[in-house]
C-alpha cells in the first residue's frame, strides 16, 4: 500500500500550473488556488478541476454551480499567495483586477488565460471533489512587456516557465 505521504513527496516532482479558482454567486463569491487542472475534451469544451472536500469554500462552488480558471503568469505569485492563504475571501479578491464573463465568476483581468464555466458533473473521489467543467467563454490577455511566462509549481516551489522576447 503506498502511503500518503509518499504519494505526496512522488507528485511534487510533477510541473503543473498554477491556477486560481472562483465563483460568484447566491452563496457568494469564493476562490482558492488550485494545480489539480486538466483539459478533458475539446468537444465540448471541457476542463476538470480538483477541490478539497474540508475547503472552506467548497460548499460556495457546489452551490453556485460555476466557476472560472484563471491561468497565472509568472508575475501572480503573490495572488496565488493570498488565495492560498487564511485570509477572507473579501481580502483575497484585493488583489488584482477582476472582471467577469458569461457565469458571473470572476477572471483576473490579467490572467494568461481564464476560463469561464458551468459545472456539469461532480465526482467524489477520496478527500476531494472533482468537477467536470463545460467552458462557455475563453479570456486570452494580451502580451505585456513582451513576456508570457507561466507561473508553474514544482517540488513544493514556484518556478517561470516561458520565453522572454528581447525587444
């Protein structure tokens, strides 16, 4: 049987990006950052998204039923710092500049790329909650300064992934 931890320690050695999760809705609006994200289909467009069942959040994306992923770059770590961390959700929606979409989610308004979707289908899977997530609307930033770094997490570190153009 493998332990815990040592699946843990096994998937810090596995580059995912860096992403923060919202939802706007009746129950509020909530977010969290999340590496558990992957594309399922293109048709339709479909994204998965993992989220910890003892979130204090959780509840706020079942009820809601939409959410948003907002792909960070390079220069979101301290975003991905506060919606990582205790503070309120109030607090964490302080930083950065939010717009919505088509569901009413929030997308940082310089995200590489966000993401807009419903949740369609809710799977419980050991300590956490996967949702099957239908795209409705895409928001691709534009380049700044010549940069598209992503924001990556690996070996339990932040790291840039990316080309700088040299102008």
């Amino acid at each position: 049987m493998i332990e815990a931890t040592d699946f843990r320690d096994a998937m810090s050695l596995l580059p995912t990006a860096v992403n923060i999760i919202t939802t706007k809705g009746a129950s509020g609006c909530h977010g969290f950052t999340a590496s558990a994200v992957c594309s399922v289909t293109d048709t339709p467009p479909t994204l998965l998204v993992c989220m910890n069942q003892s979130s204090r959040s959780h509840e706020h994306f079942l009820e809601n039923k939409t959410l948003s992923v907002n792909v960070l770059g390079a220069h979101h770590e301290p975003i991905s710092n506060a919606f990582a961390s205790k503070l309120c959700s109030e607090e964490r929606f302080g930083h950065g500049a939010w717009t919505t979409l088509e569901t009413g989610a929030p997308i940082l308004e310089d995200a590489l790329v966000s993401f807009d979707c419903e949740i369609e289908d809710i799977q419980q899977v050991g300590t956490h909650s996967v949702f099957m997530c239908r795209v409705v609307a895409i928001k691709q930033a534009e380049q700044q300064n010549g940069t598209d770094e992503s924001l990556v997490y690996f070996n339990r570190s932040y790291h840039q992934v990316g080309q700088i153009e040299i102008v």
